[in-house]
C-alpha cells in the first residue's frame, strides 16, 4: 500500500489505486474528510463576501441592462446561500491548492482524504457530476478521474497544512489562454494581449469576473500563477508596487471596454484583476490568463499539526 | 408589468417581441446542449420519432444539477450553459423542430440569427451562472430522455416553469441583435484603449 514515485506515477495509477483502497480512517483523518466536505459545500454555496459586496458596487454603478443581469446575481447567490445549493449548476472540476507542511501527520493519506471528499460531496451537496473519460466519454459520476480532481502540491516546512479550494466551471475555463509574446513587445504588448483577450471573449465566461494573469516563466508556469492569483480576494493588491499599478491600470482599461455584465453591455466586466510574476528567460515574454466567472468560488480549510481543522 | 408567455408560444406574439425586451415564461421547457443537438437532428435524419415535442416547448441551453429522491427527480441547479456552441448544429434544428424560443446565454451567430427570422423564434439571453435563481422558477421535472446515453448534464430534461425570468430577448425574428450592435460600440472604444496604452508605452 505504499506510494512510490516510479514511471506509472505519470499515468497516476498508483495514486488511483492507493485511494480506493483506503476505506479505513483513523480519527484524523474523518476530522478533515469532515471539514473537507463542509468546505466543497460552502464553496459551492456560498459566495464569498468580498465579491458580493464588489457586485453589489458594481450594480450601483449600471444602468438598465447590466443592474438587471448583476442584481439577479446577488439574488441568485442569496438563494443558493439560503437553501444551501449550488449557485451556478456548474459546479467545475474540483480543484485544490494543498500547501503542506512536509512534518504534517497526515501526508501520506492526504490525497485519499481529498477523494473521498470529493465522492461524498458529489453525492450529498449534491455536486454535477463534471468529470469525462476524454477518450470513451464515460462519465464515473462521483468528480473523480485520472488526475482529478486536480491537486497542486507546495510543500514547505513545519507541521501544518493549508488547503485551498477553487471549483472552476467550465465556460470561464474555455476562455483561458497562453501567449508567447516576443519580449520586444515590453509590458505595453503584456497589456494589450490582456485586454484584446477579455473584450474577445465576450459574454461567454459570464463576467464580470476576476481575470487571473501570470507573467513570465515558461509556459506552464505562467498558467499556473495566473490561476494561483485567483486564490486572492476581489480588491487585494499585489505588494509589489508596479504589479498593484498593473493591475488597477488594466482593471480600469477592461472596464473601459464597454463589454459589461454578461456581455451585454455596461460599465463592469471585470470585478479585479490580478497578476503573479516569475521571472522570465531573456527569449520569452510568457503570459497565461485564467479568467475567473463571477461564480469566483474559494474556501480555505487550515489543519494544524494537533489535527484542529477551521473552514474559512 | 411584466410580460409572461404560455406555451405553446403564438408565432405571431413571438414575432412581435424586440431584441431589448424583457419577458418571463410560464409552460413546458426542454434542456439541450451540444450532444442532445447531435441526438435529436440524427433522430430527424432517420425520420425516428421523439418522446416530446420541441414545437410546442421553449428550449433551454442547460446541463442541470439534478437529485433523486424516493419522489422522482428534484431540480437543484440550473443556469445556462454557453449557445455559441450550439451554433453548428441551431439552424437545422430551428427548421426541423420549429421551436420559437430559446434560453441561453452569451448570443449565438448569423445562421441562427437567419433562422430565428424563417422560423419565427427568438433568442433569450438568461443571467449566466445564475443555477438558484433559475431553479426556483421549476416547478418539477416531467420526464428525461437518453440519460444513461448522455449522462446528467447532457440528456434531454423536460421541466415545467413558472414566470421563468427575467430573460432579455437579444436576438429577434427580425433580424435585430443586440451583439453586434455591442460590438460596434467596443470596437470603438477599443481604439481610445490601444491610444491609452500606446501613450504611455
């Protein structure tokens, strides 16, 4: 029952195995498949508070049109807190950023206990089930599949663990994309693919919504930061001075666009902006951008080396 | 006062309706996205015949969120899904099944637009993501088809509505839409964007 990294890691295998084979838990581990559940739950009913009270702004802000589309929003969200179902029937692939402690007790079992969330959650919240055999088009109907749901792994030190959530539909994850801009185009080139990108998409990832951006890297690293810079709340600035002028400089200029809430026009089409930077090989100006669905669903679940689990 | 359509919708009323107006539904709904478009045009080809009838019903672009209970089947979620993918399959389906409204989000293309005048529908933008609000307004599911083919967000959900809304009417039988008008208008802002930028470059 050991996990070893080996050449079938790749195809996941070994990881696909080990989880259904762990039916037996020991009291750790139900305290987090609990608070693990509560959080998918949460997330997928509740909006957090930051974006609705940035909807809610935004709204004040419309006229006709784009105050009818963002106040069924904030309806909308009401209901599904109130009754404790999912506001968007897309309830995304299931995706969690564990930043683990590499002394935590319960390292071993961790990717297990998330399964087992994921299949509960599916079947009590109840989740849609969201996860196709890209090949035979079979759907397991519990979330799960080959590498998903979709962890990403930071290890660090010390005994604790953070686990955040971010359950991503589909429509806004379509309008992801990847530019290898030649550097010579300089940050003007990085701000007018952002903008082209976001105004090209339209209505189609139901905005107004976060557009996550990651400069530089390669590739995959790019797309990685713009997607870890949506774990950020609506109007949190990047502590570097020029990113935070980047962002509210590109906030202000997509707004400007006139695109508007769900597309039809109106002052809102993005609710922020945010942006993570690595740096970058002097042939390559990566840009990735994930674009965030108002839906900008987030949890943070906390353990501590004690096994003491907080939802937030 | 808000305008509630029955169904079966009235060629003529539907005809009447302007891309800007606002209206709400009350009647028999079916859900279809890409695969249900494939299955059904395929049933057309063979001259097979379908369990229900598109005509007299409002299509809606939605994969629902669905639970069963000891009662039958229960509506939990249910916004709209993204038409423009639909767009490769609309036109046939409007000229084949005559349905007069349809429920999406995010507007669809010229051939749709084309058909919706020859058919005598209209496009129905419904707040995207909005899955609670929508699934307030569905009173009970009546049947589904090809669930264990399509699975739960792909089958054909038949649902019974009541003052279903607010949907805005973007694209008429007129041959009125309200994305390209958009359009024309963010191009032009688009100009004093890229001046912005440049500016400071």
């Amino acid at each position: 029952m050991t996990f070893k990294l080996s050449g079938t890691f790749w195809a996941s295998r070994g990881t696909i195995a080990y989880s259904q084979a762990k039916t037996v838990m020991c009291m750790d581990e139900r305290i987090l498949l609990k608070g693990l559940q509560e959080a998918i739950r949460t997330a997928a009913t509740e909006l957090p508070v930051d974006v609705v009270d940035a909807i809610s702004r935004a709204r004040d802000k419309e006229e006709s049109t784009g105050a009818v589309q963002l106040s069924a929003i904030l309806e909308n969200a009401e209901v599904a807190r109130r009754n404790s179902v999912p506001m968007c029937q897309d309830t995304g692939i299931q995706t969690f950023v564990v930043r683990v402690g590499v002394k935590f007790p319960l390292l071993s079992s961790l990717r297990c206990v998330i399964e087992e969330a994921v299949r509960c959650a599916t079947r009590d919240v109840p989740l849609r089930p969201n996860t196709v055999d890209p090949f035979t088009g079979q759907n397991p109907g519990d979330n799960t599949g080959h590498h998903i749901p979709y962890i990403l792994w930071e290890l660090e030190e010390g005994d604790a663990c953070l686990i955040h959530l971010l359950p991503k539909g589909g429509g806004s994850e379509n309008c992801s994309a990847l530019r290898m801009l030649p550097p010579g185009v300089g940050l003007a080139g990085v701000k007018r693919f952002v903008i082209d990108h976001v105004v090209a998409c339209g209505g189609k990832p139901c905005p107004p919504g976060v557009i996550g951006v990651g400069i530089g890297g390669g590739a995959d690293l790019a797309m990685k930061l713009a997607k870890l810079s949506l774990l950020r709340p609506v109007g949190d600035r990047h502590p570097n001075m020029s990113v935070a002028r980047m962002e509210e400089e590109l906030l202000d200029l997509i707004n400007e666009s006139g695109v508007g809430p769900m597309g039809l026009g109106g002052r809102t089409t993005a609710l922020d902006v945010h942006i993570e930077f690595a740096h970058r090989h002097p042939a390559s100006l990566p840009v990735g951008l994930v674009y965030q669905c108002w839906a900008d669903r987030r949890k943070l679940v906390t353990v501590d080396g004690a096994g003491h689990v907080e939802v937030s | 006062m808000d305008t509630i359509l029955r169904t079966p919708f009235d060629e003529r009323a539907i005809r009447d309706l302007r891309a800007g107006d606002t209206v709400y539904i009350t009647g028999s709904v079916f859900t279809a996205r890409d695969e249900a478009h494939q299955v059904l045009l395929q049933a057309a080809h063979s001259g097979e015949e379908i369990p229900f009838h598109p005509e007299e019903m409002a299509m809606f672009h939605c994969g629902p969120v669905v639970q069963k209970e000891a009662s039958g089947w229960n509506i939990v979620s249910a916004g709209p899904t993204t038409s423009i993918r639909m767009e490769m399959f609309e036109a046939e389906f409007l000229r084949t099944y005559s349905t007069r409204l349809i429920i999406g989000k995010g507007g669809m293309g010229a051939q749709t637009l084309e058909a919706l005048a020859d058919v005598g529908a209209v496009y129905t933008h419904f707040t995207g993501g909005a899955g609670a609000l929508a699934a307030r307004a569905i009173h009970r599911i009546t049947g589904v088809h090809w669930l264990e083919k399509l699975g739960m967000p792909e089958a054909v959900w038949l649902l019974e509505v009541e003052k279903f809304g607010p949907l805005l009417v973007t694209m008429d039988a007129r041959g009125n839409d309200l994305y390209k008008d958009l359009a024309v208008l963010i191009d032009d802002n688009m100009k004093k964007i890229y001046a912005r930028i440049e500016g400071e470059a």
